[in-house]
C-alpha cells in the first residue's frame, strides 16, 4: 500500500484498536452512538471505564464519530 493511502488522523489506529479488542471499528461506533447526548469526553470515558479501552484509542474511536456524522 502506497503512503498516501494509509488512513490518517484518527482511522490510522483503527488496525490496532480492532486487533486489540477483537471488535471491528463498526462495533465501537455504534456503542458510541447509542448516548446521542453524551459529550466528547464523556464519550472517551464512557469507552474506558467500560470496554477497558485505552484513553489514545477511545479518543480516536470518538473522534473519528463526531467528525463523520451519519447521514
């Protein structure tokens, strides 16, 4: 894979959060969207206190969400 086809910003951690914690990012996505009305960081908290996550990949999981709203 060519440098300008890998994933940047926060979907370049992707690879790893899914290896990590055996769920693809779809998962994580959903679980996030189901709090509509949770803010950023609660959101990230919310990912670490329950799933285990670490604060650099539910931050990114978070990040990715708000910046790619569904339509």
């Amino acid at each position: 894979m060519a440098n300008e086809d890998k994933p940047k910003g926060p979907a370049s951690y992707f690879p790893s959060i899914e290896k990590k914690y055996g769920q693809p990012i779809a998962h994580w996505l959903e679980l996030i969207g189901q709090n509509p009305n949770m803010k950023h960081m609660e959101r990230v908290n919310w990912l670490k206190t329950e799933h285990g996550m670490g604060h650099g990949h539910a931050n990114a999981i978070v990040a990715y969400y708000l910046a790619n709203p569904k339509e």
